[in-house]
C-alpha cells in the first residue's frame, strides 16, 4: 500500500508497562514489533516510549528512582542509550527500521521547531521508517520530575495527522473511581473528549484519590480529542492492541471532536504566547462563534498593547473564549479593520 494510504498510530508506552526491576520486558518489545510487522502494510507507527531513567538509575546502581534533577538527568542520559539499542536490536530482528527522535516537550512555543519536526517526522514515515520518541530529558528542566510523555504523544499524533493515539498502562482503562481503593470502580467504555465527567476526573487523580497517575494521559486525550483524533487508554497485550486498532471495544475510547484542526491553528491554541488580552462585546463574540474574523469594532478592552502578529487571548464574560494572532497593532488609528482574521484564529 502506498505510504501516502496508510493510517498512522501512535503508541505511548509508559514505565510501569515497560520495565520491571530496572530490567526492560523484552517480550513485550518483541510482541509489539511482531504486531507491527503483521500491520504494516496498512498502518505507519510512531512509538512514544518511556524508561530511560529507570533503566539508567538500575545501571548506575541507584537503589530507587533519583529526586534531584542533575542525577535524573545522568540516568536519563545513561538509560537512553540501553533502551534504544533494546528497541533497535528487536526490531531489526522483523526488518523493521527505527529511528532514535528526542524531543523537548516545550517544542510547540516555537513555531519554527515545530514545523521542522513535523517536517523530520512526515519524512521518516514516508519511508517507512518508526520513530520511536523519549523526551530529551538531559536538556529538561521540570518537565523531567514529572516525566510527562502522554502531553508528548498527544503533540506528536497532532503533528503526524494521526488516526488514532494508544495510551498503554498497567491499568485497564480509565475508571470512574480508584480501582485500588474501591472494589465497586468501573473502567469507562467511552467518553467524550470535552465531558465535565472527563474534565473532574483530573484533579481526583492529581492528588491520588482516582485515578493515580492518569491526569497527564487525560488531559493528553482533551488535547488529541481537541484536534480530532480518538484516544485509547489500554492495557498491555498483542489482542488489546488489535482491538484497538481494529475500532473495537477495548479499554476507555475517548471519543474526538468532529473537527480536525490545522497544525497552525494547534500552535495558536497551546503553543502561542499570548501578549495582551482582548475584551470582546457579546456581538462580537456571536459572530466568532459563527466562524467569522474578529473585528476592532468588537472590542471593548485591551489590557496591553500589542503589534502586530502578537499573540492574543480573547475574553468575553471574564473567561477566554478564543486565541489569535493580531493582523493590526493596538495604536493603530483604523479600529475598524479586522484584529485577528478567522484563519488566524482559534476557538476554544
């Protein structure tokens, strides 16, 4: 099939699946390439893989996962390396070729890294290569205590024009209480991207009291499902896999908005950053929501100034209702031009 046909998936492997004991579970490697290989005449695959700083903190000898930045960087550093070469000689085992891809998780701020990484991705894949991406922990600051690779896949499934983004963990889904505190706990077959069920789910599992861990994967399902592609939380095996990427049941399905969004307009919405807000009138705010460009006459405050191609958040009711990108400064003498035309700008 011709590269251009095939849907792309994204799998996001955590640690908790992966390692045991500082040891990588090399069967698990193993069956995810064979799986890989019986599919992909039809898919490509973008891994997201974590377990460099255990697999380095095992190897350095550290009796439990390092706390201070500069040791979790030398075992991220050290790790990195082991879990590669793990995946590189597996892989090449089922003539699968991989490519190593480190990436800081800020790369959405900037435009211009982020454009030449969906550029260096899409290459990869149209040769059939498999990125398989870590976060560059070495140059990472507090990203790296918090080790958030499921924000990571989201960006990178955005970026790939993705069917569908795997979320594999040691649970079998998302639940709707702890399951290892409440025996009554139920996975959540389906649930949509933007549900208030979805969005109080997070500060529960924030402070352990849900969900445990799974506040990062949801809050990578909003921004996937926001870009309108479907996520799917799923514990490890080759069946739960097939399922999943076959459309059926299997786990927790979050379910996409209707609306895929350009990689500009993504940017705009969780890269840009804003230099002023802007108070828009209940007529202006109509029409944004009927797809149309933001007009100067619209507005009725600015906090700050601001030039043009400046980054704007646009409130209305005292909360952001939209991003964009300013066509005209703030001490422009024409205020009845456009402010942020509709192609430059984002609802949220």
């Amino acid at each position: 099939m011709n590269t251009k046909n095939k849907k792309t998936v994204v799998i996001k492997i955590g640690t908790t699946s992966l390692i045991r004991e500082g040891k990588l579970m090399e069967a698990i490697v193993i069956s995810l390439a064979q799986k890989i290989k019986e599919l992909q005449e039809s898919h490509n695959f973008v891994i997201v893989t974590s377990g460099a700083v255990s697999l380095g903190a095992y190897e350095l000898d550290y009796k439990s996962r390092p706390t201070s930045m500069k040791k979790l960087q030398v075992a991220s550093s050290v790790g990195q390396i082991k879990l590669i070469n793990e995946y590189q000689t597996i892989f090449s085992k089922y003539n699968l070729k991989i490519a190593q891809v480190l990436i800081t998780k800020n790369l959405i701020d900037d435009r211009e890294q982020f454009i030449n990484t969906t550029q260096a991705l899409n290459e990869l894949l149209s040769q059939n290569i498999i990125p398989v991406i870590n976060e560059n922990d070495i140059v990472a600051t507090e990203e790296l205590k918090f080790g958030d690779n499921d924000r990571l896949s989201a960006i990178v499934s955005i970026i790939v024009n993705a069917s569908k983004l795997l979320i594999i963990t040691n649970k079998e889904g998302l639940y709707d209480f702890n399951p290892d505190k409440n025996s009554e706990a139920k996975v959540i077959d389906f649930i949509q991207y933007d549900s208030s069920q979805l969005t109080d789910l997070i500060p529960i599992s924030e402070h352990g009291e849900g969900q445990g861990g799974f506040s990062t994967k949801i809050m990578a399902a909003q921004m996937a499902g926001f870009s309108g592609i479907p996520t799917q939380i799923i514990s490890w095996s080759e069946e739960n896999i097939t399922k999943a990427i076959n459309g059926e049941q299997v786990g927790t399905l979050i379910l996409e908005s209707e609306n895929k969004i350009r990689l500009k307009k993504l940017w705009i919405a969780y890269g840009m950053r804003p230099i002023s807000r802007v108070t828009i009138d209940e007529g202006a705010y109509s029409a944004l929501k009927n797809d149309a460009s933001l007009l100067y006459s619209g507005v009725i405050d600015v906090d700050k100034k601001f030039n043009i191609n400046d980054g704007l958040e646009i409130v209305f009711d005292k909360n952001v209702v939209a991003k964009g990108l300013a066509k005209i400064a703030s001490d422009d003498k024409n205020k009845n031009g456009v402010l942020i035309h509709k192609d430059d700008l984002i609802i949220l």
